[in-house]
C-alpha cells in the first residue's frame, strides 16, 4: 500500500507537468533577429548603435556584464535560496535588473521597439528561473541526501502548484487581474513576517512543540556534535506511512503527521496567487511549511526548494522552447557555476544556524519582499531593488 500510493502520487505529478507544458502558447515571441531588424538604428536611446560592440543578448551597444561580478552574485543567490528556501529570484532579480542594469535597457525600447522590449524582459526573467531552478535541483538533492526534505511533502505541494500554475491562469485569463493589488500583498507580507517573527519568540514557540523539539535535537546533533548520542534510525527524516488520508513522518525521533490534501490546496492558492502577480511564490511556501505544517526550518529549505524546482522546470520549457525565449548564455552558464556552488554550501552551513535565526533571516527578507511590494503597488515604484 506504501509503494502503491508512492507511485499513485508520482503518477498524478507527471500529468500534470505533462499538462502545464503541452499547453499551447498564447502567442509565439518573435525571433532576436527579426527583433534587431525592426529596432530604429543609432547612438540614441531606444536605437541600437550597429557599430558598437556585441553585449548582452549579442545585441550591439548592449550592457556586457561582468563574469566575475556574475559568478559571485550567483553564489550569494544559491546560498540563501538553499539556506531558508526561498527569495532565489528575487535576489537573481536584484543582479540582472539593477546590478547589470538591463532592465533599464530594455526599457529604452518599450515605445521605439516593443517586440525587443519584451524579449528583453522575458529573457531576464527566465534567466532568473534558471538560475533558482537549478539552485532548487541542488538543494532538493542535498536536503534529500541529508534526510532533511519531506518528499510526501514536497510532492504534495508541487501537485497543487502545478495545477494552480495551469488552472488558476486559464480559467482568469482576462477576467481579473491582481496586479492592482500589489501593494495590498506587501502589506500581507509584513503581515506573514510579522507572524513569523511572533513564532520566534517563547510564547509562539511553545504553541509549535514538535517542531521544536525536532529543532532542539538536531542542533543538538548538528551543531554540539553529538551524533553519536543517538540512533542513526532516529536521525533524519523518515516516512512511516503514506496514504491519500495521512502521511507520518519523524525527525530525529519526532512524530509529524498531515493530510496531503491540505499541502495541495496550498500549492495551488500559493501558485495561483504566484501566477497572478508574477513571482516565483518560494517565499509564500516557508511560511506555510512552518505555520501550516508546522516544520522546523531545518525541514522547510529543502521540501520548498523541491516545490519550487518542480515549477522552475515548467516555467522554463515553456518560456524557451514553446515560447522561444533566449537567454545569454556567456552570462548564464558562469552564474549556473556560482550557483552550484552556493547551493552546495547552503545546506552545510544552514545546519549551524539555529532553528529561530533560520526564521528570522527569512522575516529579515520578508520586510524587504514586503517594502518592496508595498511601495510599488501603492507608490508605482519601488524604493528598493530590484526597481
């Protein structure tokens, strides 16, 4: 019955991957060079100067981003996404937009050449997933490795993020949008840092008994040394039973239980409401793995960095391959290097981080997510980057 409801589960997760890349575009972007040709040609803004040399996109006159400035941003990325499991494309965001300055760049275009503008900007974006999907695909093997990811877990949530990705936006489209509610979600933002931060202090940890515990053995372990004052069985996360009701689990000898059917319908609203505003929704899983679930977050980075692979993936093919969406590749593949080293630091050291400054590192982002947001919503801009 395990193995059965594994593959039923497995199963469910493959169609509906299936599902979300074989739907057909809306549209298909026009092509780099036919992008270029239409453009006004010259020194000015908004013109492309044919004389100059080739930068970002091999576009003449373009931004050349540093290498050296790519690669170390990308190991800051990959550590502190794989680190509390979230914030991988804001902060991947924060380099190409405002340290490279393309976004600035492809603005120049959006009245003199809006076909490049747009393939501009959906080349920085899937840039950013690239980079946070495969610091996700690290993560999820280190964490999984480690015995720190919840798989039941993590496949769960990816079920109801996949069909909220596909779903929520198909049956919408044109019908609302909640882009004009931006800044109402910064201020839930403060609102879920705020709560985060309460659950850091004694009284908010002593209503998540379990989850403490399990924090308080594994640093114990982990960061006192003293593995081997217990059990290899009791170390590590280990699923005791599985079925579409519930699925047990312990971490270093203590019980967890939940019924998948919660994690779904949060995949999906969390997806769903991701899709709406364009954002990756990473940081909108932590909080319910710790809040809903009622993890340690020694447990969340990994099973979040899984959920979130799984949408990277999606994304990602549909963007390049239904879509044609080009990225730089000198660029992206010496980030990729920086991010795979972050990602696999991330998971070694987060292990000597205390359980409560894990969460308070991410309330620290979430302020930052949240002004951000806030004042872009309200402000039509952000005081922050990226801007």
């Amino acid at each position: 019955m395990f193995h059965k409801t594994q593959k039923t589960w497995m199963v469910l997760l493959l169609v509906l991957i299936l599902a979300a890349v074989l739907i057909p575009a809306t549209g298909m972007a026009a092509s780099l060079e036919e992008a270029i040709a239409q453009a006004p040609k010259g020194a000015e803004a908004g013109q492309i100067d044919m004389q100059a040399e080739p930068g970002f996109l091999g576009i003449p006159g373009a931004p050349a981003p540093s290498l050296v400035i790519g690669f170390l941003w990308a190991i800051w990325v990959g550590w502190i996404f794989s680190t509390v499991g979230a914030f991988g494309g804001i902060m991947a965001g924060v380099g190409h937009i405002t340290v490279f300055g393309l976004a600035d760049y492809g603005k120049g275009f959006k009245k003199t050449a809006p076909a490049l503008n747009k393939l501009i900007t959906d080349s920085i974006r899937v840039s950013n997933q690239w980079l946070v999907g495969l610091s996700a695909a690290v993560s999820s093997f280190n964490y999984y490795k480690m015995g720190r990811l919840v798989l039941p877990l993590g496949i769960a949530l990816a079920i109801g993020s996949v069909a909220g990705s596909v779903l929520v936006p198909w049956l919408t489209a044109g019908k609302i949008s909640l882009k004009a509610y931006l800044g109402y979600f910064g201020l839930i933002v403060f609102v879920i840092g705020g709560f985060l931060f309460y659950e850091t202090t004694p009284r908010g940890q002593s209503k998540k008994k379990e989850a403490k515990a399990a924090a308080d053995a594994f640093e114990k372990s982990a960061i006192k040394g003293a593995e081997k004052s217990m059990d290899a069985s009791d170390m590590g996360v280990q699923v005791k039973s599985w079925s579409a009701k519930k699925v047990e689990f312990t971490f270093y000898g203590v019980e967890f239980s939940f019924n998948p059917i919660v994690p779904i319908i949060g995949g999906f609203c969390i997806a769903g409401l991701a899709s709406f505003l364009g954002i990756g929704g990473g940081f909108l899983f932590v909080p319910f793995l710790t809040s809903i679930a009622g993890l340690p977050m020694f447990l969340v980075a990994g099973t979040s960095a899984l959920t979130v692979f799984v949408g990277m993936v999606i994304s990602i093919f549909t963007y390049m391959v239904v879509q044609g969406v080009t990225i730089y590749w000198p660029l992206i593949g010496v980030e990729l290097i920086g991010i795979f080293v972050g990602s696999m630091i991330g998971p070694r050291t987060s292990k000597y981080i205390p359980d409560i400054w894990l969460k308070r590192l991410f309330v620290v982002l979430a302020l930052y997510v949240g002004l951000r947001y806030t004042t872009k919503g309200f402000l039509g801009y952000s005081i922050v980057p990226p801007f």
